[in-house]
C-alpha cells in the first residue's frame, strides 16, 4: 500500500517509562505503515537529557520553533527520588516547562468524548477547553507573615527613579502579606495564543477575571484580551469565533449549565484549579489531550497525562498492563492533523481523522482498557492489555 506523504517534517520527541513504550507501538502500529513522513526525533528519555546535560531539550524546542509542529511524549521531571534512580549530574527542569518557557507558549487542554462514558455534569455535550496562563500571580508571588502590627506598603520604583506608593493594610494585630505581578507582554501573548488556538478549533473564546473587585490588576487582562480580540476581529468573525468575557464566578455558574464547545482561558490560579475539575468532570486522564501553541502559531501536541510510572514498573517485571493510550495517540491524529492543515495536504488530515474515528469506535464498541471502567455507562464487552487496545485500533484503521 502506498503510504501518505507528509509534506515538511514533523517534530518527534520521545519521553519516558509506560508512555515511552507506548509511542513505540503507536508509531510502529498505527502512524509508520501509513505515512511517508520525516520526523525529526529528539530523545528527552530522562537518562539521555542526563547523558547531553539537558541541550536536547533546547534542541527539541528550537525545532518545534522551526518546522511549527510537534508532537511529544510524557517526561519525568526530576525530584530528589529521580535523583538517585536515575544518578542524575543535576536535578534537570521540567521539559515542559522549558518549552513552554523557549516557545512563549500556551497550554490549552481538551477532553476526548465518547459516547459510553458520561460526563459528570448533565449538560456537557462537547469538550471544554481549558487555557491556563502560566505565568506570574501568586506563582511567583512574594509573601511575608508578620507577628506584630504594622503598616503593609506596596512600592514600585520605575527605571526613571519615579515612585508610586499604597498602602495595602494597616495591621492592627499579627497577619500577612503578599506581592504579586503579571507583565503586559505575557498577558497579550496568553491572549494572542488563545486566538490562534480558537481559529484553529473554530469554538467560541470565554476569558473570566474578578475585574470588579481588582479593578486595575484584573482589569488589565480585561482590557488586554478586548484589545487582542479587536485587533483579530476580521479573522474571528470569518472563522464564526465570538469572544465573551464573563466574571468568573458568573462563568463559574454558566459552564455548569452549558453543553460546552468553547475555549476557556483563565489566569493562572483560577486555570490550575479549574482545569482539575473540567479533566475529573469528563473522566479520565487517559482521555485528556494537551497542546502547546505560540503566540506566533507553533503547536506542540501532547497528552495531559504523566508517564504512568507505576503501570511501567508493572511491566517491567513481566506482569500485565493495562494502559490507556487514546491520549498518547490523539497527540500524534493532532500533530498530523496540524501539519497536514498547515501544509495543505487533506489526505493527511483524512488519515488522522481515521485514526481518531478507529479509536472511538473502538471504546463506544466497548474495547477499553481499565481506567476506563469505572466511568462507562454499560459494563464493557472486554478490558483490554496495553498492546491489545492497540492492536484492536490498528486492526479497524
Ligand atoms: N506532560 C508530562 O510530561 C507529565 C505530566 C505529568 C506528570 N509527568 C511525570 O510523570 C511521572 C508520573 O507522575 P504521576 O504519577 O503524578 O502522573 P500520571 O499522569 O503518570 O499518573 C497519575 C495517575 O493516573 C493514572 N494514569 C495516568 N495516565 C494513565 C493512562 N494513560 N492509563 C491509565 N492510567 C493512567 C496513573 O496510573 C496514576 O494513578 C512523574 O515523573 C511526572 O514528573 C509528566
């Protein structure tokens, strides 16, 4: 059979433990024997980020900014236990989080929906995606407890040596403090990436903020998305992609009651805590997608899940798994999808199209793999291996 040709490269980066083994059998069973394509493969397996001092994943992230597209599986981030397991020459930063950082990138999360497993809200019909600006508030806030009374101020000293002063609380009695920021070119880029994400996805945008109560400081983001949202209101419109902003306790009630198929973009505290209840709400972790766009239009396709350490110790010892590979496997129909768009090749994005509807078929059929169980409406025709669910999906492709 003749394999589809993809037309420029696709950026591969390999990752670690369960995850690792499963991007092997996914590229071997479902992508290598249908695509003609140039993956530029970068290994960020912990142990080689240990062996090149971490240059890979500069490497890995120069290249997404390069060919525009890539696709990634889940990495350990070092801790202290990494340490020793790995004897590691430092304790290296998150791959994630350096990308993200090289690309000036978003992260916007997007559940998988399927037809036997209901959403633990009602009205959920459609996936809601979730954009989260990772960056500044409390994050990189500066907190002081203080036992005695006094006065809290809040400084700020430009470049020119000019002041302006607050003063935020006179404490009577023992309490506490903090300073917070966020940067004007971060807010815009955030919004930015929202935009390409949502002209991608064709969805509506919702941003929320509290900018009645923090007038300037939430009023800012308000201000910065309205203005973002104007400057791309010829390409909004042509897409059909309307913006709404909402207080966030009033989208806080809304998202409740709506069937969703919208883009959510949140700042940083409130995405982090509501983009848990979202992923818990559609069910499972195995079938949550994550992609990373740039303001200027580069996306990194991934899973939202971690490398499922404990299946993989499992493994390792010879016993069987059952890991859910939907997520992993959505990265690549993603990334093919993507590159396909941006390449003007329709039968690449047919196929990967393919691959998601073999996918689906496969669960609402009731083929799944474990975690999946407990969430389905009716008990599932059979509970599949790790290789097993793939070979199922290989077998309709
Ligand atoms: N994007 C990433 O690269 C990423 C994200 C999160 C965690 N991590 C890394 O992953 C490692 C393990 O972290 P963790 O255990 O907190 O997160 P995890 O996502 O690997 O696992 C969390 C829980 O969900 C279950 N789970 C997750 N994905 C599953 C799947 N596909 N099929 C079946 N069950 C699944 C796991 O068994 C576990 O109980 C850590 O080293 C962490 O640094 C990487």
């Amino acid at each position: 059979m003749a394999r589809i040709k993809v037309k420029k490269p696709l950026v591969e980066m390999d990752g670690d433990e369960m995850t690792r083994v499963i991007w092997a059998s996914i590229k071997e069973k479902l992508i290598l024997p249908y695509l003609d394509i140039d993956l530029k493969y970068f290994d960020l397996g912990l142990k080689h980020r240990n062996e090149t001092d971490d240059k890979v994943t500069l490497d890995a992230a120069k290249a997404v900014a390069e060919y525009g597209v890539g696709v990634k599986c889940a990495t350990i981030t070092p801790d202290n236990e990494r340490m020793t397991e790995y004897n590691l020459k430092k304790m290296w930063p998150s791959p994630n989080a350096q990308i993200r950082g090289f690309l000036d990138g978003t992260v916007f999360r997007k559940p998988i929906i399927v037809k036997n497993i209901k959403p633990a809200v009602r009205a959920w019909k459609k996936p809601i995606t979730v954009a989260r600006h990772a960056y500044g508030d409390i994050y990189k806030a500066q907190e002081i407890v203080t036992a005695q009374p006094g006065k809290a101020e809040l400084i700020f000293t430009a470049s020119d040596g000019q002041t302006s002063k607050v003063t935020v609380a006179d404490l009577k009695g023992p309490g506490v403090f903090m300073g917070m920021h966020n940067t004007i070119v971060s807010i815009q880029s955030f919004a930015r990436a929202c935009i390409q994400y949502a002209l991608t996805e064709k969805i509506d945008i919702w941003f929320s903020a509290k900018d009645t109560i923090s007038k300037k400081y939430d009023g800012k983001f308000k201000e910065i998305f309205a203005a973002e949202i104007a400057a791309a209101k010829t390409k909004l419109d042509a897409a059909g992609v309307n913006y709404r902003y909402f207080l966030i306790d009033d989208a806080v009630a809304q998202i409740m009651k709506n069937e969703g198929g919208m883009l959510w973009a949140m700042k940083n505290y409130d995405g982090d805590v509501l983009s848990d209840m979202i992923a818990a709400g559609f069910g499972s972790l195995g079938m949550m997608t994550s992609v990373l766009v740039s303001p200027d239009g580069k996306f990194e396709f991934e899973a939202a899940h971690g490398t499922v350490k404990r299946h993989y110790y499992k493994y390792l010892k010879g016993e069987e798994t059952s890991t859910n590979s939907v997520a992993s496997i959505f990265a690549w129909t993603g990334a093919i999808k993507k590159r396909g768009a941006l390449d003007n090749t329709p039968d690449a994005v047919k196929f990967a199209e393919k691959l998601e509807t073999a996918v689906i078929s496969c669960i609402e059929n009731g083929c799944v793999t474990k975690d999946l169980v407990p969430l389905m409406d009716a008990p599932p025709k059979k509970i599949y291996n790790t290789d097993e669910f793939i070979d199922e999906v290989a077998s309709r492709l």
